[in-house]
C-alpha cells in the first residue's frame, strides 16, 4: 500500500479511492494514536468534526464520527465550518483531536480527511506514520480494542462553534472595516456564511458572490482558483477590492479595485509591514517558500525585512515557522499563516486583516500592494525524464550556472522534481518577460538532454 497522507491529509475521489470504510478505519486509528492520552485518569477524549459542503460530505461525516465513538472518543459535530474554524476549535475547546473533511480548492467530486492534534495543530509526518501503521495492521486482520457499555463515544453536535469562531475572529482585528464596500467569493465552500458575517460584524459593506452551496457546486469556476467572477463584480460594484477564498477557506486572494490580482507574496508583504509597524513581526522576518516570486524577496530586502524560504507547501511554512518564532509566513497561493492567531492557513482571518490594513491607511489595496512588483515567471513542465538525477548532473548544473549568470540579480531559476509524476518542473523569474521564456526553454532542453 502506498502512503495514504499526502501533503495535506488524505485526499481523493470519494467513494471510490476515499470510502466510507476507509475514512471510517483511519479515524478509529487517529483515535488510538492522538488521543491516547487523553483516556487516563478518567479523562474523556474528545474530537471536534467538521466539513465543507460536498455532498460526499455527509456520508464521510458519518463514518468519521461512528470511528471515533467506537474508539471511546467523545465527539462534537460543528457542521460546515473552515478549516481554520475546526482546527481553532479544536484548540479554543481543549479537544484531544479534530477533523476536517474537506478537498479544499479540488474539484467537487473529491474529498480529503484532515486530522488535527490537540492544540489544533497539523500533524508531524511522525504522527500521519504511525495513523496509517495502525490502520494497516487492523485492516489486514488484528482486532480492534473496542470498548463497551458506557465506553463508547457520546456525540452531539455543538451549535456555538459558528458563534465562537466569529467572535475570534473579530476580536483579532486592530481596528474596524467602516467605509469599505468589499466584495467576497466563497467559493460555494465552508466559508460560505462566516466569511460575510465576520466582514459585515466588523464594519464593511458587502456584496456577496459564491455563496450559495448546494453541495454539488463548490468551487465550480468561482473561489481562489477561478478570479474572473470576482475582477468583474469588483468593477462592477465600485467596489475598493475583494476577496477569493477555497473550498475549505484555508487561502485568501484578493482583487484590487482595478480588478487587478493581489496573489499571496503580495498579500504576505502588506501585512509584513503591518506587523512590523505594530511591533508584531517577531525576528524581523516573514517566511515563505522557494517559489515565492522574487519581487516579494527584493520587496522585503529593501524594506529591511529577511525572508526565509522552505519547501513548498504550508506545512513546510508552518513547520519553520514554529521552530524559529516566527509570526507570519504562507505562499504565493494564498495559505498566509499568522500564528499569533491561528494554527493553519486561514483565509477569513487574511482578508480581514487585509482590509483593517486598507481602513488604517486610506490607501487602496492596489497602493499598498505596489511595495514589491511581481518578476514575469515562467514555468515549464518536463515529462519523461529521470528526475532523481535534477540534483548529481554535472551537465544540468553547468546549464543552471550559465543562465544564473545571465540572469544575473533580477533574475532565478529553479529545478524542481515533481513529487508525483515524472517530470521535471522548470521555473524562470526575469525582469523581461521575453527573456524569462528565452531561458526557460532552454534549460527545458537541457533538462531533457541532461536526463531523458
């Protein structure tokens, strides 16, 4: 059996590679490793569930939920709610574990299975290691230690996560929204009712687009991975920007009131200099990953602030983040993580943020935006080559240095190997479009002689 956790949970199409009985045995297993601890001395476990609206949804709710109370785990049914409002929870609540059923920005008929440890925070590969250990043994025939009686889990459902959630993040925000007319996509995601209540609680006015699930049209050409609806209602409304959030509401993007994209780097530096204006930016230093563009780098360089660069993925992000102390981190994608508040990604917290920004200065989000200028990026896929030697050709890395070289500072390249399929990832920043296209094709074909 291959890995079941990818990079973010366990994901596929459902009910066919994600079933009921497979999200079923893999919450009893979360149960035996996370929350172990939590049954001595009396202790009741407990696990906060929530998800988004697919409709597969509902029947992997139920598997989830009827795993974790056969394993003795009490549990508390939130309903649609973020991924960021479930992990919170399950911190805010003392839970002993949470779980997320959400494909986030995949298309409807996938699904995926989060888990969270206590604290609401993502697991270590460790911990994903030992789930699946532990659902393989059972599953390939050793029993279950299954409790009886008044030691199965109890399940209700708990009503105030909405309210909870939402006053959290109100109560994070520096100041209020009065004056702004913001435009919000859901998505037709989880998101769908805190995100404009959160925004209309603290002050903006609103129009809203996106926001009516049906759990068949989630993420269906709206949301952060389809921004033509939203440029053209911003227009449209007069509106000073808007927002775009995914199916789980983890990312944010946003569109200035020129309709103009404002991606994550950008996002991330406005509230870099945020925090650092209000002596919250621990370090001096935002974190983000090795394809963040750039101009987010020279950006923050020249307003004296250091950028630290992981792999790609928030985990990664979130992963240096904790180690070093680091407040404020997240990627090109939208996942910004701001982990005074929160423990993931959370796209509703962004963009609130965003616009208290907005509100503080007077300044449009387009202005504020235009502290770094995105490099022209190019991006080229090489299929069908040996990727396991990108890092040990001698002749690849000749090809690297020559273009660096012509690039020179306003310029990067970057060869990444895909974690999934065969074939090398080709990536090219350059301060002229035409030059970056230049030399992406031909280290495209150095790739292809160094490795095919």
């Amino acid at each position: 059996m291959g890995r079941l956790f990818g990079t973010d949970g366990v994901r596929g199409v459902a009910n066919a590679d994600l079933t009921a009985e497979l999200a079923l045995g893999l919450s009893v297993a979360a149960a035996h490793v996370l929350a172990e601890a939590g049954t001595f001395e009396g202790h009741r476990a407990t696990a906060v569930v929530g998800r988004d609206p697919r409709a597969s949804g509902e029947f992997l709710e139920a598997a989830v939920v009827a795993g974790l109370a056969s394993a003795g785990v009490d549990v508390l049914r939130v309903g649609v709610l973020p991924t960021p409002a479930v992990a919170y929870l399950t911190g805010a609540l003392g839970a002993d574990l949470g779980v997320m059923l959400s494909a986030s920005h995949n298309a409807m008929p996938d699904n995926g299975i989060k888990f969270f440890a206590r604290g609401g925070h993502k697991l270590a590969d460790e911990l994903e290691d030992r789930i699946e250990s532990v659902y393989e043994e059972h599953r390939t025939g050793a029993p279950w230690d299954r409790p009886t009686g008044a030691g199965v889990g109890r399940v209700s459902d708990y009503t105030e996560g909405f309210e909870k959630y939402v006053s959290h993040l109100i109560g994070v925000l520096p100041n209020r929204l009065d004056g702004l007319k913001i435009v919000l996509d859901e998505a037709h995601g989880a998101a769908a009712y805190v995100s404009p209540e959160a925004f209309a609680r603290a002050g903006a006015e609103i129009v809203t687009i996106g926001a009516e699930p049906d759990g068949l049209n989630i993420n269906d050409g709206c949301g952060s991975t389809h921004l033509g609806l939203l440029k053209a209602a911003v227009v449209e409304h007069g509106a000073d920007f808007g927002i775009a959030h995914d199916g789980d509401a983890d990312r944010c993007l946003a569109v200035d009131g020129n309709g103009a994209e404002v991606d994550g780097d950008q996002i991330l530096a406005v509230l870099a200099l945020a925090m650092r204006e209000a002596g919250q930016l621990r370090e001096n230093t935002v974190v983000g990953t090795v394809m963040s563009n750039l101009g987010f780098k020279l950006a923050m360089e020249t307003e004296g602030i250091q950028v630290v660069q992981t792999g790609v993925g928030d985990r990664y992000v979130l992963e240096s983040m904790k180690e070093h102390g680091y407040a404020l981190g997240g990627e090109q994608s939208g996942h910004v993580i701001i982990l005074d508040h929160a423990t993931t990604g959370d796209g509703t917290l962004t963009g609130l943020l965003l616009a208290a920004r907005v509100a503080a200065t007077g300044t449009s989000l387009a202005e504020l935006a235009g502290v770094m200028q995105r490099l022209p990026q190019v991006l080229i896929n090489v299929p069908d080559v040996d990727k396991s030697r990108v890092a040990t050709s001698a002749e690849l890395a000749a090809a690297v240095s020559d273009a660096e070289r012509e690039l020179g500072t306003t310029g990067r390249v970057l060869l990444r190997p895909s974690g999934t399929e065969p074939l090398v990832r080709v990536m090219v920043e350059a301060a002229d479009i035409e030059q970056a296209r230049a030399v992406a094709g031909r280290l495209a074909d150095a790739v292809k002689a160094a490795l095919g």
